[in-house]
C-alpha cells in the first residue's frame, strides 16, 4: 500500500465505525519497509471494517483478535478562558475525577483565531479549572 | 539479540512453517532500543516456531496469543507485457473480484533483465490487464 | 510535546512556508519516547519557522544544517478516467518524462463521490496514461 | 501524554508488578504522533496496572486481552572473569542448557569500574564460561 | 549491538560530553533491525565522542556532519506548589518568556514522595505560576 | 512507493556504488505513513545514485547534504572453529585491536551446514579468537 493511502483508509475506517485506529511501522520479509494498521471496533462493525481493509489496501488477509476494553466513564464541561468558552474532557475512575483534559479541536480553533501558540491555550484552559482536580484525587487516596 | 540476526531469523522462521513475520521498533526499559518478532502461525507450526525462537535469539520468554484471519480467495494469472509474461495474484471477496497484484519476484526479474525501473514494470503490468477489475467491481455493489 | 500537538504544527508549518515538514519517532534519554520534527525550507523562511518550532512546542533547541535539492522538472496533466478528469503530476528527468503520478486529492475526492476504493481509481488513472511512459523512458536509455 | 512521562510510568509499572513494559512509536489520527505502552503482567496485578495507565498518562482506555507465555527454565552462575565474578542468566529447553547471558547490570558496573568497553566485558565474560553450550546443545539434538 | 548496550552507551555519551543523543529505528540490508545513534556536541568533544562510540558499539563508522543551533534563552524559577518548591525552565525569544516548563527530575520526586500522578504535579506546576506566560507573549506580538 | 519496493531500491543502490543504505520509518502530512531512504556514498557516485532514487521511487526530490566518515582501519582474519574456518573483521583504533566481529555471511553459512543457532556461532568465534582484543585494548589505555 502506497503511503499516501493510510491517511485517506484511516479516516475512512472511522467514519465508518472504527473506535480507535492508528499505524505502526514495521519491517517485513525481503527488505519491505511497511505499515500495519489496526483497528479497533464493536463486534457489530467487523465485518464491515475487514471489506474496507481488504478492498482499500493491497492486502490479501486481515488478522483478528479479541480484546477488551476498560474506560474512565466520561463527561464534558466549558471551561472559561481569556479567548472564550473551551470545552474539556473529563474522566472519573470509581466515580472520582481524575483528569481533565482540553478538547484539541477546540483548542486547535482558538490557536488560530487568537494567533496564540496551542500549547498556551492547552496550559491557560488547564489552569482556568477550579477546584483542583488533584484535591479531589487525594481526597480519595 | 544483535540485528545481524533478525533478518537470519526471519528467514528461517518462514522456512519453517511461519505464515508471515515482522519486525516492530520498540523500546523497553533502561534505554534499550529493541526490535519485536512478530509470528503468525497455524497450531500445527508453533511448537517448532517458539522453539526457534527461543534458540536462534536472546529471549528467554516467547508471549502467545490466537488470533483468526480473514483471507481473500485468490489465485494467480499470467499477464503478457512488452517484456514476457508476469504472474500475477487476485483476490476475491464473496466471489468478486477485488484486486490484482503483480508479483514481486517477477517484477523485479523483469527489471533487472530489462534494465527499467521495477515502478514501471508494476504499472505496465496493472496496465496490461482486461477486463477492469473495478468494472466488476462496480457491478456488485 | 504531547502528540495532539504534532500534527497542529506540522500543518501550521506547512501554511508558513515549509517545503516538507516530517515525523520521526526517536528514543531518548530516561526512557523518553519522543518525536523530531523535521522542516525543509528555502533560507527565506527559516528564521520564520525556528520561531514557529521554539513557540508552538515545549523544545528549547533547534537544530540547523543546510541541504540541497535535486528535484525532478515537473508538469500536470489532465486525464480522462471514467469518473471524470483527474490530475497528474509528471516528473521529468533531463528532458525525459520518467514518472506520472495520479494527485491524491483528486483521488481522494473521486472514490468518495464515486464509492470507489482509491486504489482503483488510482490504478485507473495510470492505464488512462498514453502513450506508456515507459516507452518514453526506453527510448532514451 | 509528553515524552518526559513514558519513562517515568514504564519505571512505575516495573516497581508495581508488570513482567514487561514496551513502548512502540504509533502515528494516530490528525497526524499525531503518538506511543503506544504495551504492560504484560499476571492476572493479580491486572487491575492495578490499568489503574496506574489511567490514572499516569492522559489515555481514557485501556486495551485488554489475555496471553500465554512460554518461558525457558532459567538459573544464575557466577563467572569468572579477569575483572572478578559476573553473573549469567542460563536457560533450558526441555532440560537442555541452550543459553548463558551475561547480566546487563553485572556489565555495566564491571565496564565502569574498570574503564573498558561493556561490550568487552560482554565477550569476556561468554569466553570464560566451560563448557561450551554449544556442545551440550548439539549432544541434545 | 545489542539492545542492552544502547541505553549504556547512551547515558556514557551524555557524561563525557554530550549536548543530545537520541536513538532512531532503522532497517539496514538484509532484513536487519538496527538504531541509529544521534549525537550532538561541541567541536572540542567531538574525537573523544566518536572515539567511544567506536569503542563502545560494533560500528567500523561514524558519520560527521556540522549543524549549527539556535536556543532559547533560559533561566531557572522555582514555583511554590501545595508539595514544596518544583523548578521549572524559563525559555526567552528575543527577550520575550515564551515557555515555562517544570523540571522533570524534580515532578518525578514530588509525585513519588506525595504518592500522586506525575501528570497532576505538572499540571499544579503550571497553574502556580503567575504571571501568565501568554500574557507577556501576546504582549509583543 | 510501495513497501514491495524498499527492498529493491535498496540492493540497487548497493550494487550502484552506495556505501551504506538504510530506512527510516518517518510520518508525513495527512496521515501518510512513508519510509525515508537515507544513502551514504562518495561525491564519484553522488549523480548515479540520485538518479537511481529519482527513477526507481514516486519521489520528486532528493535532499542531499555533505558528511565525513570516520572509519576504523580494518582488517580480517580466519578464525579456526569447531565447524570450519569463519572469517572475522577486525577494527583497529589509532592501531590499536579495538574489536573482532565474525562474518555474518560465514556465520549464516556454518549455522545452516551444522544446523545450530547463529547466536552459538557468533559466540563460539569469538571464543576462539587469541589473544584477547581487551588485553590489547588494556595494554594501551
């Protein structure tokens, strides 16, 4: 598969279903330098993800393996910030918050249209978060 | 395991039995730069595959998992081009068929005899075959 | 720099003048897995793009070292695929046309209009080309 | 996750039960260049690593699936070199001696200590071990 | 060379003399996985540093080539946190502060002393310190 | 390029005058997962070479930057094993014996005649090297 393919397969693999996909260099038989994708998805969306592997790339077999997965559960607050609203991702294990973490997309737009480097939107949205969330981690501790 | 070795080992490991093998970049503790084998075998093969492994490399600790693969039905055809014939091998997903992929070896025969790039030999030998494979398979979606 | 980041200053340093922006995944000091950023660019941009580089990510260096670029004279054509004209870059080596390469985002933008797999509008592409390049390319060696 | 944490977690991991900790350089989506931190580990600890991982690094999963591992038995002999005694890590296949690895630590302190290359001390220390592996290995096939 | 040596030879570069060193993946001839050793350092190191890595490695070779860097300006601060004084690195460009960024040996102390994640000491670093650094930054732009 | 082709384009450049090749698994924009191709070779063989990339990958550019080589001066051996004579090159230092590493080409030959481990060969030549490289070495330090 030529390189200019695994960008265009992997947004394709998203956007139809794949929960997670991303690509590790690796070296094959015969001196080939190649690139293995993997796929992350619900049983539900195999079948569909293995045809596009299968009709998108040169490969001639697809390799599958189960496995699960263990996930923080989830919510999203708006953080204030000099530049206006941004939206952050947190995360709780057994029910305590445990990081917050600034949406890209949102910080990637405020980048640009504030002519600001990212990794100042990314430390300012980090510190406009109040209460702590490191109090409330050894709070549980 | 020095990499001297690994392109060794591969080899042997496909002459015994090994349905594919690669090679991951890793890196593991204590700043060490380190290199993963990667195995894909049937049952029958991987008594004698760990073995060798086990042998042939450093490693005291071979990790197994099982894995299923899904496969293009394929086989393979001549394809006449200004320079002889070139095999070729197609695949078909649910009886269409999908790809066609001119042989390495015998890309790189023909170049080498012919004195042009091998880039040219693949395109000239996709060039060569009729009928479309994306008419058929157009048909079918 | 957290790799969110990466692909934001890679993009910002292509719209800021940069001829080629890379990735290389490298192993550091203390068990740090890190990433270098490589940037090609004429003189005129380079003071522009260290800035860029010392801003946008958490580096306090940047490494120079001058380079030259043999690069093929180029041209586009337009060529007639059954999904419509696509682009193509052609790459001539002292007066000789030795390559044609279909552009990916014509590519791209066709097999998603069409719900074709890229690789066959691709492949299209090339057996659309006359006369052979190959050809050309034979005539003069 | 930044760079400057990777090695502290792969530490952290060790000291907390993994039997193995390996980073391997994955390109995710947006053009991230990003690692990806693979823990092998016992079932007991399972639930304290992946704790560790979320609460460590920025990631909101984990991955999971199960693997088996074939070890070679293994012993430790001191050897005995011009530099004084250096510990080997010796492995068995089906009762058979078929390696002798000199301790990486063992090295380190000898080469610093007496100011020669490690890899000296690597090959001083496999030629002052009787007898030959490889003679008890060929007895054995 | 094997792997265990890369993070020896890594750690002695930076003790005799060593601005930088990094490894990076490779695939040589005939299926080898090797890595490639970056060193950067002044011209009055440079002999004793290729000199150990002809000693210390297997190469029969090093490559030389001259670059020259640009750094920021910096300074060292401590910022008070709710675990005592961290330090952190202070970046100026063109007499602007541009970054802060808190010293990994000392987030790696205070998490294993307070017993909590590395990430939350950096990012209480960063929010203890006051002025904001994207204050001064838009400042002079 | 295709990964088919790294492998091709690497023994050419070899057979063509290059003194070292090796790959480098690097990220691109959009996602592309490419392969640089770095060659080393005398300014003689620079215009060859740089037609050979042009000709033989998609490529339309070649970086070319000039590097000095430092090299150890060189020797070799024949080593008497318990399977025959292995060649062996020795580097010396200032002319000093700094180390001796076995043939691979040999050592491959021997381990797939006498069916043992290529890592028993390597080891075993080395065992029968006399007198020892780290006396030399010692002797002059």
């Amino acid at each position: 598969m030529s390189p200019e393919i695994t960008g265009y397969v992997m947004e394709k693999l998203f956007a139809h279903g794949a929960l997670d996909v991303f690509l590790t260099p690796i070296f094959m038989k015969k001196g080939r330098a190649a690139t293995k994708i993997t796929v992350l998805c619900h049983a539900d969306y195999r079948d569909r993800l293995i045809e596009m592997l299968l009709t998108e790339t040169t490969t001639f077999g697809v390799r599958l393996s189960s496995a699960t997965r263990v996930k923080l559960r989830r919510d999203f607050i708006q953080i204030e910030t000099q530049w206006g609203p941004i939206q952050a991702k947190r995360g709780y294990l057994n029910g305590t918050l445990i990081k917050t973490v600034p949406e890209y997309e949102d910080c990637k737009r405020v980048a640009e249209e504030n002519n600001v480097p990212i990794r100042d939107v990314y430390v300012e949205t980090l510190r406009a978060i109040t209460p702590l969330t490191t109090q409330n981690h050894s709070a549980h501790r």
